[in-house]
C-alpha cells in the first residue's frame, strides 16, 4: 500500500513538473520572437472574433499558433479588447506584442484633405471614390454644412461617419465665429453668416482678401445693392453638381435662378459650396474699408474699387491683361 503510495506521489510530482514545463515552454512561445523576419502590415476585419483573428495571424505566418494565442489573450485578460484596423507589426514581433497591439488600437492612420470651396455633392464624390472608406452615403448633406479638413480615418472607416465628422466640425466652427462676430453686422444669424462665407470663398483663394471681399459684400448689403457674385451664377446653373465646364456667357447673367445675385437682392437662399473656417471668420468680421467693388487684377488677387468709374478703370485693365494672354 505504502508502495502505491508512493508510486501515486511520484506521479503527481511528474504530472506536475511536466505541466510547468509545458507552462514555461507555451510562455517562452507567447513572448518570444515571431516567425516572420520583416514588418507586415495585419488587418484585423470589423467584428472579427479572438478566433477569427488568432486564426488569420497563424494563416499569414505572423504567429505560430493560433491556440496559444488565443490562451495568452484569455489570459491576459484581451479577449474582448481586440480592435478592428489595418495594424503595421515589427518585424519578429512577439504574440505578446501583436497581442497588445491589436487591443491598443494604433491602426495605421491615412489622411483624407477636403479642399475648401467644395460643394456637398463633390465632397460626397470625393469619398464615394476613395477606397480606405467603406459604407454608403444615402444622402447628400445641406450645402456648406461640411467643414473642409485633413481628416485623419482608418481603413475601413464610415464614409457616413465621416460625413458626420465634418458636420459636427462646422457646426462648432460657426457658432465660435458667431459668438466672436464684429458689432454692427449686416447678417441676422449663423445661418447667414454661412452663405457670405461660402461667396467670400468661391470668390478668392488669396487669405489676405477674405476680409476685403467681405467688406465689399457687406458694403452691398448696407446700401441694398445687388452683390453679383459670378459663382452664384455658376451655383444656380449646376446646383453644385460638377463645374460648369465653359466660361459664364451673357445670357447666364440675366438668368433667373434662386442664387444669381445679378438677379436676386440680397443673400442666396443656401450657401454655394463649404467654407473654411477663415472665410467663416471673414464673414463675420470683415475689414474696415468702403470699397464696393472687386475684379480680378491678373495676378491671381483682385483690384479694389470704391466708385463705379475706378472700378470700370480696373475692368479694363483686366479684359487688357485677358486679350494679351489669348494673344499669346
């Protein structure tokens, strides 16, 4: 009986060892070096289990086994934690570090840059063609409502999220640039403020200007002229669909549309396209100045005029500047 004792202690002794050998041997083989000898760059899929993930890993030779992965995560308390992402993992690295990168969440990040001056429908295009994001987009947002950005997305992002990104962006934006408005303003709310802000951005793309196209729309409103703003025009042909394609002709001027500001008083009803924040700003505090007109100077800025006569003088000397280029 002592002897069977003895022989039963013996092999819990052994079972024992033996366990914490393989113990010692599954910990070695979670924290030591991985089996692919250059960086690689995992994607862990959206809604992906633990076991899907350890799966795919072992699949791509970036571990050794997809079992004691999954046991080191479960372990260590990750299970749950892993992040979807396009993941960029050192070359050699352990489970351990794979397993702690997938639960950071440090996914590759790219940028995707919206253009200031781009209307809801080619922003909408800019993403639909863009093939990090994923998703439909099943309407087009209100016109100006979109904050043009850099935006840092990963793959397999939203589009949607992203578009509601870009509203909540230029919301806070013009309530701050609202907030900070200049006394005196011709413009009654946010909203308004917001279609000036898309003229001035249409208008110029020099930023020492905004403030002085500004000034001019201002000066307009002041007086109860007509802003005649040559992108409304435009506006009012495509709704912001596309370019026009051609040059305005005469008849686009006389053409009745809801944003033509050669044949509308006042504001368009909606804005002609996003503004950034410094158009927005510009909007609300324009420049000191009386100036009520502006033509381009040929030199990629504009000419500015208080009276109709040194406005026409400065006309003139554009359409000069125009006739020596096609000449050339």
């Amino acid at each position: 009986m002592r002897a069977l004792a003895a022989n039963a202690f013996t092999l819990l002794i052994v079972l024992g060892l033996a366990a914490a050998g393989l113990a010692a041997y599954g910990q070695r083989m979670f924290t030591g070096p991985g089996p692919h000898q250059e960086e690689r760059v995992f994607v862990a899929p959206r809604g992906a289990t633990l076991d899907q993930i350890a799966e795919r890993l072992e699949a791509e030779e970036l571990i050794s086994s997809a079992r004691l992965f999954r046991i080191g995560a479960r372990y260590a308390g990750k299970a749950g934690a892993l992040r979807f992402g396009e993941y960029r993992v050192p070359a050699g690295a352990s489970m351990r570090e794979i397993l702690d990168l997938l639960a950071s969440g440090r996914s590759i990040q790219y940028a995707i840059t919206i253009p200031e001056g781009l209307t809801s429908w080619e922003v909408v295009e800019v993403l639909r063609a863009s093939d990090l994001l994923s998703g439909e987009i099943d309407s087009i947002p209100a016109e100006g409502a979109l904050a043009p950005e850099t935006y840092s997305v990963q793959r397999g992002d939203s589009r949607a999220a992203l578009l509601e990104r870009m509203q909540d962006l230029q919301r806070r934006t013009l309530a701050l640039a609202w907030e900070g408005r200049a006394d005196g303003l011709t413009l009654r709310s946010p909203e308004e403020a917001l279609v000036l802000a898309s003229l001035i951005e249409k208008e110029t793309g020099q930023p020492g200007e905004r403030g002085l196209v500004s000034a001019v729309f201002h000066n307009r409103l002041r007086q109860g002229m007509r802003l005649q703003s040559d992108p409304t025009i435009i506006y009012g042909i495509t709704e912001g669909r596309g370019p026009l394609g051609r040059d305005i002709r005469r008849s686009d001027i006389t053409r009745a549309t809801a944003w033509n500001t050669y044949a509308i008083d006042g504001l368009p009803p909606t804005p002609i396209a996003n503004p950034g924040r410094d158009a927005i700003v510009a909007a609300v505090r324009p420049d000191a100045s009386d100036a009520l007109y502006f033509v381009a100077d040929g030199t990629g800025g504009h000419a500015f005029a208080r009276t109709l006569a040194e406005h026409n003088r400065n006309v003139a000397a554009w359409r000069a500047i125009e006739r020596s280029r096609a000449a050339e």
